[in-house]
C-alpha cells in the first residue's frame, strides 16, 4: 500500500474533514491517458420561457487513474455534467466520449451495454435490491452481462472494502456505512473504464464517509481506478487529485492537489462577497 493510501486508510477512522494538512493528495502526476472527455457539452430543459441551461459549452478531460471530483454551487450543473458524462442523460449539443467511444453515436442498447460494461455507477442512494443479499448485489451486474467475476479479484475487492462476514446480509441487515461499502464493490467488481460517484456519502455519518472515501482513494492508488465524484464536501474533495468548479453551467476553476483549505478558499470565491 502506498504511503497515501496509509494516511487514508487511518483517516477513516475521524471525520471526512479531518484528513491531516498534506496528506490529502498523492503527488502523483497526471498521466496522458484520458478516460473520458466532453467537448462543447451543452445541456438544455425546457423550451421557450421555460427553458433552463444546465451546461454552456462545457469542454473537460478526465485523467485515466485519477480521482476527480466536481463541485459547485446549488444549480451550478455538476450533477448534470456527470450524469451526461456518464451516459445517463444526453446532450443537447456537444459530444461526450468514454475512451474514444463518442456516446452519441450509439443505439439505445449500444449505451446500455457501454454503461454495463465500462461504467461503474454509486449513488448517495445505494441503490441495492433489497430481496438479493450482499454478494448477489455485487455480482448483480456481470449475472446481468452474462459473465462470472475473476475469483482473484473478486476476493481482492472484497477484502478492500472489508466485507467479507457481511456476504450473506441482505441491506435491511446492514448499516448505511456496509450498504454504501457494497455498492463501492459492485462498481468496481466488473472493472470500468471509469467509475462515478453522485454525492456517495451524502447519506453517511462522519466515520461511513471517511471509509468510503478512503477506499475510492486506495481504488485510485492501488488498482489505477479512474474515479469521478460529485462533492459539497471540501474534507471529501481533499482526498482527490484534482477539483473542477463549475458556476452556472460552466467550468470557472480546477484545483490540483486540493487541501480542504484550498477548496473552501475557491468556493468562497465562486459565492462572492456575502
């Protein structure tokens, strides 16, 4: 384990804030990979009087084997630019590309199997099937495809995330923390190309959150995971290796090797004078 992943991983025991100055980020550099991208994303609701802009012309790389997280105000659009990025709402003009696979090329059942196969998925909500127990949840989408999990990295995710007596709990048995810990597992048991994670401890305690976070984090370190995540939450944003600002539908600032100081600073900013 990296010495980053060690600070996270004892991190896991405090507050999500409470990530010591200078250990939030790994130092590593970006590497050339980009995993996936939006060019020109512009994304509309409504028409006429009603109509809303979500996203204007938005133009964003995200770094294979990184960890990035989207902030913004209420209403700034960075629920909307995951969601279109991640293939689960489409753009009104503009083009998204996991890889080099541009998604608005693709049939309905194309983009089903690609967010199947090469997407990985956590919400704030869980989102497991209450009737399945904790192995059947996170096995659920490559039954679906079809395949079987590699038994090795089966067991290694497993232990990752620290499930291994909770396998045969179903979720009315487990805490929000176990719950939010097996959907962490079930988007990273199939492999994606990137996973993405919608406020994923918005639902959790201070401990839950660290220990997700903390796993995300080691995801990115130890198994070169590309991970996106949705935050309000400058302490969770700290455990990131880079920060987009999005401020009506726009990106209008990135941080490298955030500190939870530096994200409070720029959103202070984006907020204006009180």
């Amino acid at each position: 384990m990296s010495v980053f992943s060690r600070a996270h991983a004892d991190a896991a025991v405090g507050p999500a804030d409470a990530v010591p100055a200078g250990d939030e980020h790994p130092g590593s550099g970006r590497g050339s990979a980009v995993a996936a991208r939006v060019v020109g994303l512009t994304k509309t609701y409504g028409t006429g009087d009603a109509e809303v802009v979500a996203l204007r012309g938005v133009s964003v790389e995200i770094y294979a084997g990184e960890f990035t997280a989207i902030m913004g105000p209420s209403g700034s659009g960075k629920s909307t630019l995951m969601h279109c990025a991640a293939g689960l709402d489409s753009a009104s003009a503009g083009e998204v590309f996991i890889g080099d696979t541009a998604l608005g090329s693709l049939s309905d059942k194309k983009l089903t199997e690609l967010r199947r196969d090469r997407v990985g998925f956590i919400f704030q909500a869980f989102n497991l099937i209450p009737t399945l127990n904790a192995q059947e949840n996170i096995t659920l989408p490559l039954a679906i495809a079809g395949r079987t999990p590699d038994p090795a990295w089966y067991q290694r995710v497993i232990e990752t995330v620290g499930l291994a007596d909770r396998l045969t709990h179903k979720p009315s048995e487990l805490s929000g923390g176990q719950q939010q810990r097996v959907a962490c597992a079930r988007a990273l048991v199939s492999r994606p190309q990137v996973i993405f994670a919608d406020e994923p401890t918005g639902n959790l305690d201070s401990r839950s959150s660290a220990e997700i976070l903390a796993f995300l984090r080691r995801s990115v370190d130890e198994f070169g995971q590309t991970v996106v995540m949705v935050t309000h939450d400058p302490g969770a944003a700290a455990y990131t290796d880079r920060v987009l600002f999005l401020a009506d539908g726009a990106i209008v600032s990135e941080l490298r090797e955030p500190t939870r100081d530096s994200v409070l600073a720029t959103m202070a900013q984006l907020d204006g004078p009180a």
